[in-house]
C-alpha cells in the first residue's frame, strides 16, 4: 500500500479517542458528587448495569465496562475511583486526576492528532518515511530468501549457514 499525505489523515482520523463515554462518566460522578459509592451509580452510567462493574483489587475500587473485563482491558474503559474499598464517597476531581488517559492526557494527545492532520507538509513527510520503510522491508524479506537459497541444504554455503545469517545481522 502506498501512502499519502490523505491517507495518513484518515488513519489519524480514525485514531481520534472518543470523548463521549468518559466525559458522561465525569458528568454523572459530578452530579453525584459527595454521595456514597455504592453499586447504584451504575445504573446512573451510560449503558447503566449491565455495561459496568465494580472492580475493588489491593485496596482500590474501580469502574469497569463489562468489554474492558471481557478483553482484559484491550477495549472498553477502566475508571479508578478511589484508594479505598470501604466508606467511598463519589469525589468527580479524584476521578478526573486519576484518570489522566480518559482526561487530561486524552485531550493532549488528540490535539496532537488534529495538530498533525492539519499540517499538509507533516503528513506528506510521513506518508513518504512510509513509503521508504515498506520499500525497504520488500527488499529486506527479498535479500533474506537470497541468503536462504544459498545456504540451504545441499547448497555451497550449507555448512556455514548459521554463520553467515549472523554475519549478515539475521539471527543474534
């Protein structure tokens, strides 16, 4: 595949965080702010119950949604709530700090994103480095198959083999 200056764009398009589901969860931790924790937030979440869990491990309680446990944590979100199992109250600031990914680090790294699909130059520049590492790799793969062929088995560098894939920076 050879890539362009758009098609980097739509990839960072496409890597952009959603901002729905932890904002949401910030919101109702808001309005509930200075309550009990108990399992009833849940219901109070997008998706309520059956989207979410409580997770309380080493003293720490967390939300999860049910595809982050599903996935042990490849998809969905994770949210610490508190340093504590027992007599937690609902504390929005805790859960914004704490979770700096869903947040504050989320915002940064998607203003990285929309930074550089709005440089034309960055992402040609890119989209050429692409295009020079994929080129390399084809020829990378075709040079090693070379150095197979001539040290394989009953070839003129059998015996050598190991040898010469180290030699040539193949094998460790």
């Amino acid at each position: 595949m050879m890539h362009t200056a758009e098609s980097v764009r739509a990839h960072l398009e496409s890597q952009l965080e959603n901002e729905a589901l932890p904002d949401a969860v910030l919101e109702v931790f808001r309005r509930e702010a200075g309550k009990p924790f108990t399992k009833r937030i849940l219901a109070k979440l997008p998706g309520g119950e059956d989207a979410w869990r409580i997770s309380q491990v080493a003293n720490m309680t967390s939300i999860a949604t049910a595809d982050y446990i599903r996935t042990q944590g490849n998809e969905g979100h994770s949210f610490l709530v508190a340093y504590a199992i027992k007599n937690i109250e609902i504390d929005p600031a805790f859960l914004e700090e704490s979770n700096a990914r869903h947040y504050s680090a989320r915002i940064a790294r998607n203003a990285k994103r929309r930074e550089a699909m709005a440089s034309l130059e960055l992402r040609d520049k890119l989209a050429r480095a692409l295009n020079e590492v994929s080129v390399a790799f084809l020829e990378l793969e075709r040079t090693k198959r070379e150095v197979e062929s001539l040290t394989e088995y009953g070839g003129p560098f059998e015996s050598f083999r190991f040898s010469w894939e180290k030699v040539a920076g193949l094998k460790p």
